[in-house]
C-alpha cells in the first residue's frame, strides 16, 4: 500500500493509514484501511461542487467514518 499512495495526499493523522485523490474534475476519492490491513473504506465523491475542495471532502469523510464503519467492526468481530 505504501507504493500505491506515493503522490497522493495522505488522510489526517488520525485517519492513518490512508490517502486521498482528486481526480482533477470535481471527483474525488480517499481510501483508509485498518492497521493489520483486513478491511478497507473507500469514499468517492461525484459531481462534487466546484466551490469545494472535493479531495479535502472525501478524505473527511474517511476520517469520519473509519471508526464507526471499521474500527467498530474489528471490536466486534472478536
């Protein structure tokens, strides 16, 4: 995963692992995964509004929703 997010934006700090892509329209995507790689998010945005950042948009979502929809998970999976 490290070669595949070379020359992209990483997440904030506490949504690490991850990274973020703005595909240079007004779509964007960020993936996030958990520390032993098991289960990965992925947020893509379309159609995004021009007024936005929509790479800045999609990594927030990851940091949001990363605890709930994966952290929770690995909780409660074992």
């Amino acid at each position: 995963m490290r070669e595949i997010q070379a020359g992209y934006d990483p997440l904030p700090e506490d949504a690490l692992p991850g990274f973020s892509e703005d595909d240079g329209s007004l779509s964007a995507s960020a993936w996030t995964w958990t520390p032993n790689g098991d289960r990965l998010l992925t947020v893509y945005l379309a159609d995004g509004d021009p007024a936005r950042d929509s790479a800045a948009d999609a990594a927030q979502f990851a940091q949001q929703l990363k605890p709930v929809l994966l952290l929770r998970s690995l909780r409660g999976s074992r």
